[in-house]
C-alpha cells in the first residue's frame, strides 16, 4: 500500500484523494491507509528537520571559515 500511495503522490494525486483513487482499484482498508499517511507524514516531517539541521550547520561552517583563513595565514 505505501509503494501505491507514494506513487499517487509522486503522479500528483492530493493527500485527500488518495483514498477515492485507491478505492477505483482496491479494496481500501481506511485505518490502514490513514496509519500508512500518518507514518508518511512523519517520515517527511524528519527528513525536513534533517536538511534544516544540516543546512545551519553548513551556515555556521561557512560562518566561521573567515576565522579559520585568516588563521592559517
């Protein structure tokens, strides 16, 4: 079922007409699909949180590169 939801999504179905499209092909057991956008909704939650934490630290690294330069010089 994720491989299907994610396909949906990446074709550009909205999060709300999953279900309706899935419901077209399968048989849809709706605690499952909803457990299975909670989890998907977590997921990119953390992925967001990660490329944030990563980006600030490149920022303070780049912040502090002046200080390292003149350092070495």
């Amino acid at each position: 079922m994720i491989a299907e939801v994610m396909r949906l999504m990446a074709s550009g179905v909205e999060k709300d007409q999953v279900a309706v499209e899935l419901s077209r092909i399968f048989y849809v057991d709706i605690d499952l699909l909803n457990a299975v956008l909670r989890a998907m909704d977590k997921r990119e939650q953390v992925l967001q949180g990660l490329k944030r934490a990563a980006l600030e630290k490149r920022k303070a690294q780049e912040a502090t590169l002046p200080d390292r330069k003149a350092a070495a010089a």
